[in-house]
C-alpha cells in the first residue's frame, strides 16, 4: 500500500496555501517534498499529520482515512518532526523523548519496560543519548532537531513526516540523519521529508514530490524526474544533472 494524497487544497488567514495536490508515497521508502520558500511544503506536511485541516481533499494510509482517525489512533501511526520547535516547559532531554510515548498510554499504564525501551532506542538511533540529561532550554538548534527527531522515533510510527530534518545541523550529522531515514525506510517505514538541499534528495530520496506556488509540479522516481528543465523552470536558476562518481544517484551542479 501506499500513502495516497488526493487533491488536498488548505486555505491559511484567507490565501490559498495548497491547490488540489495529488500525490503517492510508496510505503517502505523516502519521498522528498522539494520546492521554493513559500511552495507550500510546511502546510502539506501538518495537513498530512492533521495539525493544519485541510479545505478539501483526502488523505489514505494503509488503506484508512487518515484525516478522520481519531486524534490518538493518528498519533499512534504518524509521527511529526517540525522545525524549531521550541518547548515552555522546563524538560530534560529524556523527559522531552518520553512524551512520545504519550499515544501508548491510558491512565492505567504510564512507563513500562517497553516504553523505557522504546525511548533508549529512539534516543541511541538519534544520537541524542549524550545530552540526555541536559535540559532543553540549553540545546543548540542541531541538538533540538535530534531530540525532535527520537521524540517522533519513540512514537514507533508507521509514517513518519520531516519538516527539514537536516535544519540546523552540519554536513556529517546531515547525512548521518539522511541515512537513517533511509534504515528506517528499509524496516518499513514510510518516510516523507521536505528538504532544501536537492543534492540531499537525489542522493537520499527513492520519490520525489516537486511543489511550487501550492501545486504539484512534478512527481516520481527521483532519478526519473529531477531534470535541469525542472530545476530552471521550478528555481529559476540554471543547473546541470551529473552523475555522482561514487554512488551514481543525480548530482546537481548550479551555475552562478
């Protein structure tokens, strides 16, 4: 199955955000959302997980309305990791991963082994155990976008959706983030991330979705359709697509 995004419009104060944006994202794989500031990338993302609601449209994951389900049973499925989330509570680290859990639990059952576990895991996977008894008050932007990243992890999501993952970060933790989404695509995951970075994407990403001015460009394999006709006419800027000499995924090389 796959997440099926069928003509989702959003409205936000007045303007038109999304206009009747149609999409898959193959389950068990990375999709890239790319595109200008402003195409509309961020939006798509919280309609998908139901914090922003949608004009019209619908979104299906393994089969299932995803827009309908009830609040805790979404947060059960999907996980969100925005950018620049800041918190007004004073949190450690670990406190800040645990409430990932939150979905897991009723009033009966609070931290059991398997939570316990499931928030080492997140954490070791997000290279966040080493501050994890810091509060989050003194991370640097890098450090929060990691213990961002285990919070969503200790969710155990079947979807998990990126607002610019690599935010923050430098270029080794950039692509020690990419890999793992790719791992966790591998065990079954499905991964949708919007990113600045198109190198990123065509090195990264199985599927790319291209947005600009809220309307689907183009979409599919990300080899097939990150072009330099796409780059020009989507950016505005003139590039070329090369062949990267050790992986062989698309290079993009942009003219001044």
């Amino acid at each position: 199955m796959t997440l099926q995004v069928h003509a989702i419009t959003a409205d936000v104060g007045g303007a038109r955000i999304l206009d009747e944006v149609t999409f898959a994202a193959p389950v068990g794989q990375v999709t890239a959302l790319v595109g200008p500031n402003g195409a509309g990338k961020s939006t798509l993302l919280r309609v998908l997980a139901g914090t922003q609601k949608a004009t019209q449209g619908g979104v299906n994951f393994e089969g299932i309305d995803l827009l309908s389900m009830p609040r805790k049973q979404r947060a059960r499925t999907l996980a969100l990791v925005e950018q620049d989330v800041h918190s007004e509570f004073s949190l450690t680290v670990r406190q800040a991963v645990e409430l990932g859990r939150t979905p897991h639990q009723s009033a009966f059952s609070w931290g059991n082994e398997h939570d316990e576990a499931a928030v080492d895991a997140a954490m070791q996977r997000a290279d966040a155990l080493e501050f994890s008894h810091r509060q989050l008050g003194t991370l640097s932007g890098g450090e929060r976008q990691r213990v961002q990243l285990a919070r969503a992890l200790a969710q155990e999501p079947r979807l998990l959706l990126l607002d610019e993952p690599t935010n923050h970060l430098d270029v080794r933790a950039q692509l020690r983030t990419l890999s793992l989404l790719r791992d966790l695509a591998d065990t079954g995951i499905t991964v949708v991330a919007a990113l600045h970075d198109l190198n990123l994407a065509a090195e990264f990403c199985d599927h790319v979705v291209v947005l600009t001015g809220g309307r689907i460009a183009a979409c599919g394999e990300t080899t097939a359709t990150l072009s330099a006709e796409l780059i020009g006419t989507t950016y505005g800027v003139s590039a070329d697509v090369l062949t990267h000499p050790r992986s062989g995924r698309p290079l993009i090389a942009f003219s001044r």
